[in-house]
C-alpha cells in the first residue's frame, strides 16, 4: 500500500513537474529581438526557437536545468534555470572585447552570416523619406534604381543589377505579388506605412519562392498584429496637389489572437505642367486601399498562423491639361488616358514548429488574387484581368544535426488572363497558364566561418515546359568582420510583353510580334544564368565604424523577348534573341559613422547591359552606364520626453544615357544619341515631438532638373512621331511635401520607450 501512494505520488509530481513551463525573452546589447535563437536543454533534444519578438516558451525538463541559448553570430550561454521567467542578452562574437554604452541601429542592416547577399532595410530607413508607397522606398537605397517609365503615367519603375523590375521577384512575405499584369503599377498599390521591413537579394534567390527571379528577389514584410500598436496615423501634403493618409487599427482579442486594419487614401486633384509640353507632369486620380490582417500565435504548442483580406480601386486621368474624359475619351478631341485597376486578395499563411523538435516545421501558404484594369492611351486601348491562385507547402528539418538543414515542398501557380489590346491591330490574348512543382533546398552551416545552400527545382509548365532550376549561394569568412559571397542560378519567366510594357502604348508606334511559332504570344519563354561575387568588411577608420561591400554581378540570356524600339521611331518589334544579351552590374559602397548619429554613405556603380537588335549589338537604352549615390543622416539624441530631430539628404548623380534611334525623324523631332548627365537632391527633416507625435518636411528634385523634351511632338500627339515613352530624367521640378505621424501605444509600449530613451539619454550625457 505504501508503495503504491509513493510511486502514484512521485508520478504526480513528475507530472506536474514537466507540465511548468520556462517562458523569456532573448536580444541583442541593443535590446533588439533576435528571431529564430535556438533554445534547448543541455544534453537533450528538447528545445524550441524564438519568435519574431524573441520571445520563447519551453516545457520543464526533469533530466536537466541547463538551458543553453545560441544563436549564429553571437555567443552561445548556458544558464542554470531558478526562475520560470527568464531575460537572456547575448553579445556579438566580434564586439566581446569591447564595451557598448550605446548604438544606434542602422537602418539598413548587411549581414556577415547570411549565406545569401540580402540587405534589410527597417522602418527606420524607410522613414527617411515620405515613402508614400513602396515604388517609392528605395530612393536612400543605393542597390535599386527607380525611374519614371514615361512622361504620361507619372509610373515608376525599379531596376536591379541594370535589368528592369519584370526580371525581379517581388513577394510579400515570400508569396509573389508583383507579376503578371500587376508588374506597370504594383508597386504603387502597396502604401509605404504598412511596411514594416524589406530584404533585398541580388543575384539568383532561393528556389523556394519560384523559378522566375532572375537577378533579384525583393520581400517585403507587412507589420504584425501580435506587435502592432493600437492606433497609427500618418497624413502627407505635397506641393502638387497630391494628398494621402494612413491609418491603422490594431486590436488584441487575447494572447495568441490579434488583428490590424490598415485604410489608405490618397488622392490627386492638381493639374499641373511644369515644363509646359501642354501635358500633365503626373496623373489626377484617387486610391482606396484596405487591409485586414488576422494573427493566431501560439507559441507554447508551435503554431502561428496569418490571415489578409485586401480590397483596392485606383484610379488615374492622364494627358493633356484640357482633356476631359466625358467627351473626350477615346476621341481626337485631345489626347488623354486613364488607368482604372481593381484588386481583390485573400491570402493565408500557417506554420507550425514541433515544440520538442524546433529545427523541425512545417509551412502552408495560400493566395488568391483578381488584378482587373481597363485602360486607353489615346486612341490605343489595353484591358487586362488576372486571377491568380498561388499554394505552397514547406517541409523544414534537419539531417543528423543542426549543421545540416533542409527545406523541400510543392507548388502550385495558376493564371487566367483574360487580355485584351487595341493598337494597329485589334486582339484577344486571353489564356490559362499553370504550373506544379517540387523542390529540395540544402543547407550546410559549420557554425564560424563557412555555410552553403544548394538548391534545385522541378517544374512542369503547360506553356514553358518541364523544366529544372538550380541555385548555389557560398558563405566564408576569412578573417574578422569580413565575408566572402558567391551565387548562381537559372532563371526562366514568361514574359508578359503588353503588361510590362505599358508605356509604350502612350506613343503611336506600331505593334508588331515578329515570332509565330511560341506558345507565349508566338514567343518562347525567357532563360537566363546569374552570377556573382560579393565582399564586405567592417572595420574602424579613425575610431569611427566603418563598412565597405563590393558586388559584381553578371546575367547572360539564353534566351530573351527582345523589347526593339531602336528599329524604327515609328515601332516597337518583340522578338526572341538571336545572339547576344548579358548585363553586367558593379558596385562599390562604402558607409561611416562620422560621429554619433552621423552617418555617411556613398556608393559607386557601373553598368554595361547590351542585347542584340535588329540594328546591332547595342547598349540597353535609357540606362546610365555610371551612377553615383550619396547619404548623410544625422538625428540629435532622444531627449527624455522623447524629442528628437532628423535630417537625411540623398544626392543621385546619373551619367549619360543612350536614347532609342530617332534620326529617321524629322529634325524637329530628333533626340541626341545620348542624354546628358545630371544630378537630384533629396531632403528631409523630422521633428519628433514625443514618442507618440511627430512631423517632417521634405523636398523631392531640389536641385529643379528638368527634361524639355520628354514628349516628342507634344503638339500633335495624333500624330505619326508623338512618343511620351523617351524618359531618362525628371519632368518635374523641384517638389516639396509635408507630413505628421501620431500614434496610440499601450501602457507597456510607452514603458518600454521612457526606458530607453532614459536610458539613451543618459548615454549621450556621459
């Protein structure tokens, strides 16, 4: 009997026992999260990885009370357990030597473990400028070009590695969201506050999200409910007439169920013609915008799970001042566009982490998408619509330890276009495409100085084929704060050609496809390999930390549709290569803390992106060969109320560029054959009045440069030689805006903000 109530009572109470629970936070010296430290008990297999806020939660074990944390460039602890809460603050392998009273955290972050070459940008960068939305995010980035893609549509355009955005994969969260027809106008649907970071790839990205990246991936995260405050609003003013504003709703229904309701509106009414071609410098429209975003975390059990719900209208007027839409649309009265898209988007993403195997997961991610627009140019007209269904299933684990991981899982892509274009000719170009594919990423990390990930693909594509993608990123340091990167990898696209291209039907070029025997458009589908080398090393320069990275980068096409506006003035001609297209990118960078909260960055880059056309092997035209980036940031030090000034100015310096053939013209309408170099300046200036309030003012091309000619025969745009699409530069002068951000944070956040600025502030006084 006794024997009995002893055994029933040690089995309760190493019942009870395992059932407690060790809950804690895990960051850097800078109180900074860190997102995926592994946490596990000595000698166990038992353990778990941080979240997005570095938080973990991990069940009691009976064999052990040594916890030890570790994550891959920082020291690992072991730590004796007394305590079912627990604050673990790891340092930087490379800084223990040295003593760190305070850092500011860089608005753009570049890695020293990352096997592949990505940079992140953080709100902090993105705050530097108005970033009304995300085409126009990268302006103090110095890896992406932007460029307004005519003089009618007020359209920006990126460019990676010198090859246009259609060559990147842009996703949101790692589900492509930018393609197809989104690909003229997707980035202006997603408004620059709900950002919360973005990571930049150069060269060939990982197979998991898609066999279409070619010389780049661009992911941008969206904000988190679980971590979102419970009021956010942001109101922009700008000098032409164009006026946004944001506001975000977060509420907390309990622990693991949060959700945020994010409104955007803007709207511009001001016609303006600041360089008096008698056309409108941008369109007049309005957007409306809506998001609501859902988060289920449970982290004890492993289990985080989003859900989005997204409706947009936008709707844009360009053209002549005296266009009216009413009468004159689609008519010879006057020339005038419009642009009216609709976006509906659900998308769901789930994941769950064994809890007593935290290297082992799975992930689940689903999207369904309707992009709608209908459009004119003048007489020219373009309709497309695209639903899209897009689901893919990850498998992470390990093989035999934590050095060896792997990623494998299938996908599924499905289109339905339904297109319609109206230039010289008249025709339906409606299609389903779809594909299924499976794919197995390797990934080797010895913990110091070496990692790899080896990747492939296979897909099966009722237009491109089957056919398999393989990638390879290289990781070494050689010494102290300093990396060595390599890549390459395939890529294959099918090249939406009208989509892509819609500043063309803003000229009165013929249209002519000269290949007939493709499945896309009478075209085959595009391939090209990606190469490239990257270096950084950080190091001190007169006391003050210091940061030089060099890239080059090299793309060669096996295939490609050729976009030819170098035949003639009077058309445009797709066709497949037939011989040579490379693009060659080189980029050197270099930043330093001047003093604190100084920083200054500067960044060379060279160009040399050539195809075959019809009229030879020519140079990409409207595209600098070299460019020349510089940034100054300085923000004073956060006063105990939490006062603050910024400033940033961002200076681009483009060299000439090569205009597309116009020599058969009449004189009056011949171009140069290259555009001369000119710079733009950029400012801001923040005023932080509190935590919670803040204005800032800025100007957009303060140094007024202006293109004259951007439009050829602007005064018969009827006629046989008017082209809007020759842009190599602003055609605007010098724009100035205003803006405020206030916001409502709980208790706990306001907590968190006095400490640090208290504690800032006190750092800056010593």
């Amino acid at each position: 009997m006794f024997k009995n109530i002893a055994f029933l009572l040690f089995f309760v109470s190493q019942f009870i026992y395992s059932q407690e629970t060790i809950k804690g936070i895990v960051t850097d010296e800078n109180n900074q999260p860190l997102l995926g430290a592994n946490v596990f008990w000595f000698n166990t297999a038992i353990g778990t990885t941080t979240d997005e806020n570095g938080n973990f939660t991990i069940k009691k074990s009976p064999e052990t009370s040594s916890l030890v944390i570790s994550y891959i460039g920082f020291e690992t602890k072991k730590i004796e357990i007394t305590s079912n809460t627990i604050s673990v603050v790891l340092k930087e392998v490379n800084t223990l030597k040295e003593v760190v009273v305070s850092k500011t955290k860089k608005g753009t972050e570049h890695s020293l473990y990352k096997v592949q070459n990505i940079q992140v940008m953080g709100q902090k960068e993105l705050l530097k400028a108005a970033c009304c939305n995300l085409s126009e995010s990268f302006s103090t980035n110095p890896s992406i070009d932007v460029n307004f893609s005519d003089a009618v549509t007020g359209n920006r355009q990126i460019k990676m590695l010198g090859l246009t955005s259609p060559y990147i994969l842009i996703a949101e969260e790692n589900i492509p969201s930018v393609r197809g027809a989104s690909q003229a106008y997707g980035l202006s649907f997603v408004p620059g506050t709900w950002v919360e970071s973005i990571q930049i790839t150069k060269g060939a990205g990982s197979v998991i999200n898609g066999y279409e990246s070619i010389s780049g991936q661009i992911n941008y995260e969206v904000l988190k409910p679980s971590n979102d405050i419970p009021f956010f609003l942001n109101a922009y003013a700008s000098q032409d007439e164009r006026y946004e504003i944001n506001t975000h709703f977060n509420n907390k229904f309990s622990d693991k169920l949060s959700s945020t309701l994010f409104l955007h509106g803007n709207t511009r009414v001001g016609k303006n013609d600041m360089n008096d071609d008698g056309f409108l410098d941008g369109p007049i429209g309005k957007q409306v915008n809506i998001l609501n975003r859902w988060q289920y975390n449970d982290a004890e059990n492993g289990i985080v799970s989003f859900l989005n719900v997204r409706y947009m209208n936008d709707e844009k007027q360009a053209g002549e001042m005296d266009f009216n839409p009413d009468t004159d649309r689609l008519t010879m009265n006057a020339w005038g566009s419009e642009i009216n898209t609709e976006k509906i988007e659900i998308s769901n993403k789930t994941g769950y982490v064994f809890p007593d195997m935290p290297y082992q997961s799975f992930g689940f991610q689903n999207s369904f998408q309707s992009h709608k627009q209908d459009s004119y140019f003048g007489l020219s007209q373009y309709d497309i619509h695209q639903k899209s269904f897009y689901s893919n299933l990850l498998f992470n684990s390990i093989i035999n330890n934590t050095k060896n991981k792997f990623t494998t899982g299938l996908n599924f892509t499905y289109d339905d276009y339904n297109e319609y274009v109206a230039v010289n000719f008249s025709r339906d170009f409606s299609r389903i495409d779809n594909s299924v594919g499976a794919f197995f990423e390797y990934t080797y990390d010895n913990t110091d100085n070496f990692s790899l990930v080896a990747g492939a693909r296979v897909d099966n594509h009722n237009r491109l084929g089957t056919f398999i993608t393989p990638r390879l990123h290289i990781r070494y340091n050689p010494w102290k704060e300093a990396v060595i990167r390599a890549s390459a990898g395939r890529g294959k696209r099918a090249a939406n050609i009208f989509a892509e291209n819609q500043q063309l039907f803003a000229s009165n070029r013929n249209f002519s496809i000269l290949n007939t025997d493709g499945k896309l458009y009478g075209l085959n589908p595009e391939i090209a390999w990606n190469y490239g080398l990257s270096f950084i090393q950080k190091f001190k320069l007169a006391g003050k930390d210091a940061e030089v990275i060099l890239d080059y980068y090299r793309t060669d096409f096996q295939n490609q549709a050729v976009v030819d506006v170098d035949h003639s003035p009077q058309e445009v001609l797709f066709y497949n290569l037939e011989g040579n297209s490379f693009a060659n990118s080189f980029q050197a960078e270099f930043s330093i803390d001047l003093m604190t909260h100084l920083t200054f960055k500067t960044a060379y880059k060279y160009y040399d992106v050539q195809t075959q056309f019809t009229r030879g092997q020519l140079e990409k035209a409207l595209q600098a060969k070299h460019r020349v980036f510089g940034n100054l940031a300085y923000e004073t030090h956060i006063k105990e109320k939490g006062q603050q000034w910024k400033f940033d100015v961002t200076y681009n310096w483009l060299g000439e560029q090569r205009l597309p053939y116009t020599q058969s013209n009449p004189v009056q309408y011949r171009l140069d054959e290259y555009a001369p170099a000119f710079g733009t300046l950029n400012a801001q200036i923040t005023r932080t009045f509190s935590s919670v309030f803040e204005v800032y003012v800025g100007g957009e091309n303060m140094t007024n440069y202006k293109q004259t000619n951007g439009i050829i025969q602007n005064e018969n745009p009827f006629g046989t030689y008017f082209d809007s699409s020759m842009i190599y530069g602003p055609t605007f002068g010098a724009m100035y805006y205003a803006g405020l951000r206030f916001k409502i944070k709980d208790k706990k956040e306001n907590h968190k903000i006095e400490e640090h600025n208290h504690i800032e502030g006190e750092a800056h006084d010593h």
